[in-house]
C-alpha cells in the first residue's frame, strides 16, 4: 500500500527528476556560512520558499535543516583546521559561533575531539611546513660562510681612494 503524498499539487516533486534539495542546501549553506547570514528563513528564500516548505522538502529527503548546517559547518572546520594556520578564534568567528567555547563544544560533539587535537592529528600546513627550513630566519654570513655582519664587506672589495 502506497503512503499518500504529503505534497501540495502546486509543490514541485523533488524525488523524481529535478535532484535532491539537500544536496542544493549544502552547495547554499557552505556560502552562507561563511557570510554569516544563514538562517533558515535566509536560505529558504533562496529556494523561493518559505521555511516550513524547506523543512517538509527536507523531512521528505530525511534530514533536518540544523543537520545539515552542522555537518557544512564541520567540513568548513575541518577545512580551515587541516589547510590553514587561523587560530582557533577565528575559525569559531568564521562559522559564526558567538564564543570560543562554543565552537569547542560544538567539534567536540561531532568529532570526539577538540578542535586543536584535531588540527595536530589532521594538519597538512603544519607538516609541510615543518619539513622546510622557514625563510628569513638565517643568520647573517660573512663571504667565507660563517656567521657574522654580512652587511660590512670584506677590506679586498673596499676601494680606496686618496685624499
């Protein structure tokens, strides 16, 4: 027995033909994110449809609106922590989370983990960089290569002049 369609005539069928409106809400909500306007309400305007619509289509697909964002919101922090150097802070502030603390508790949830232990156990940016010698960071030769004041030349280059 077939269950009735809790669709509305005038509602597109998003099961048969035109793609999956979860897979369109990450594509909206890993820009969103990131602009700090993401609110249900914002996003379901971008779908040209009111919230409660959004949340049918999504219950209809088996998932809910905070799943999901939360789910681009740990791939956005997974991102940033394996791929880049921002401190902790700033990647909390670039997901829109109020405190530190929250986003703490938030990666926790979803990965078992804080987010500095992931970031020591995922990072590629740091690896990398601790395989190479940093720039800048040399000590100053002489022209026989030991450390010294580079910037005085040696007396054989100084011309002199006769006063």
């Amino acid at each position: 027995m077939e269950m009735p369609s809790t669709r509305r005539p005038d509602e597109p069928n998003l099961s048969q033909g035109f793609g999956s409106i979860t897979d369109d809400l990450r594509r909206v909500l890993r820009i969103e994110l990131l602009r700090g306007t993401c609110s249900v309400t914002t996003v379901a305007r971008f779908f040209s449809m009111h919230r409660r619509t959004l949340h049918r289509h999504l219950r209809m697909e088996g998932f809910a609106f905070r799943q999901v964002a939360d789910e681009i919101r740990f791939e956005i922090a997974c991102e940033l922590l394996e791929n880049t150097d921002m401190a902790l802070s700033q990647v909390a502030a670039a997901l829109q989370y109020s405190e530190l603390s929250a986003f703490t508790r938030a990666f926790r949830r979803w990965s078992g983990q804080s987010p500095s232990a992931w970031r020591t156990s995922h990072s590629r940016v740091r690896k990398s960089r601790r395989l190479h010698k940093p720039r800048g960071t040399s000590l100053p030769t002489d022209p026989d290569g030991r450390p010294g004041q580079s910037d005085q030349l040696p007396l054989s280059h100084v011309k002199h002049t006769a006063e």
